[in-house]
C-alpha cells in the first residue's frame, strides 16, 4: 500500500525495512475521500512479529500490567509476547497452519460447515457444526478439542499414537496424520514460551495472565 520494499522479508536476518510508527496525511496514501484525515500505521516489531502484534499488545493493555502476562497470536507464525509494565519480549515460532485448519486431512476454515466444538457425551465424541447441518470438514478450535477428547478416551494415547482413523461423518475424519500436525503446532507455541521464559528468566508457572 505504501510501495515500501518487501524483499529483505524473504532473506535473513529478515528485517522490515520500516519499523517505526508512520503518521502520513489520507492525501499521501490516496485516499482522497477525506485527504486532510491522518492516517496512522503501527510499529512493526521485526520480520515475523509485525504490526498486528504491535495492535494485540495496544488492545490487551499487556505494557501496563502489574504481573506477567503472555500474549499469543496462534496462527502459521505463532507470535507471542510476555511481560509487564517493566518491559515485553516478543518472537515468532513457525507453528504451521494446522491451528487454521489447513494441512489436515479434512480441515478448514472456522466457517459454515465446519466442526467447531467436540465434547464427551456418553462415552463417545459429540460435535457442533457452524450453522448446523452436515460436517464439510473440522476447523482449527474443532481439531484441538477433538485431540482432547481423544486422549480422555484412549483413542490416541499419551505421545499421540492412534490406532486408526476417527470418523465423525462417512466424509469428515482425523487420522494419525492430521495428530502429528497438531503436535508439531503444539511444540512450536510451547518453544516459543519455555524461549521467552527463559530470556525473562521466568518459570511458565509465574505467567499469571
């Protein structure tokens, strides 16, 4: 939008070119509906940790916190940020698209048709569809609740082994695929925090927040 150059985000270090708050006039950026409004854009943190973290940690109020709080964007890059009002660590982990829905074998996006919810009813997985009718597939929330049942249930065991595939529909199933998917999500946001932790000098159990 603003014609600055992307090219350095796809080498390392993968530094943004600008990160540093812009305040440009509507004029400049072309919008001429209202050309004397200002037009704000927000600090970009670094490469993987753009101005949507920058957003997240505005809206949460995280910098002005008493006790230590983590923020998580879950999503292909897992970016996160823990502290308080004495300062804020942020990274991105490669956390890959299984929270969305995507690389599993009947996933997608949290929209009409898709398993949102799964719970335990009478000894078995029960499920709710976004808008109801047929499963088309399961989506990220779904995925994490069914790997929860699963594991209350025997049907994967403890390191996520699964024996066979789980059918919710004749068409909508997880099999030991789309597990191993959410494992690899799992490991990469637990990376992330034990890192900042750690960089903090902090334990995961003083994170009140």
């Amino acid at each position: 939008f603003l014609e600055i150059p992307v090219d350095s985000l796809v080498a390392a270090p993968y530094e943004p070119k600008v990160r540093e708050a812009l305040r440009l006039s509507a004029s400049e950026c072309g919008l001429a509906s209202c050309p004397h409004a200002e037009v704000l854009w927000l600090a970009n943190i670094g490469g993987f940790v753009g101005a949507d973290t920058t957003g997240c940690i505005l809206a949460s109020g995280i910098a002005e916190q008493e006790s230590l709080t983590l923020l998580v964007d879950i999503g292909t890059n897992g970016e996160m940020v823990l502290g308080n009002r004495e300062g804020l660590l942020s990274c991105s982990t490669a956390a890959g698209p299984a929270f969305e829905g995507a690389k599993i074998t009947c996933g997608m996006r949290g929209s009409e048709g898709a398993i949102d919810r799964v719970w335990i009813e009478k000894g078995k997985p029960a499920y709710h569809v976004i808008g109801g009718g047929e499963a088309k597939g399961i989506c990220g929330s779904g995925l994490l609740d069914a790997a929860a049942c699963f594991l209350k249930l025997g049907i994967i065991d403890e390191g996520g082994r699964m024996e066979e595939d789980w059918h919710f529909t004749d068409e909508v199933y997880l099999n030991q695929r789309d597990i191993r998917e959410l494992q690899l999500a799992k490991a990469a946001i637990c990376a992330g925090i034990r890192l900042l932790c750690a960089q903090r000098g902090a334990e995961p159990a003083q994170i009140s927040r």
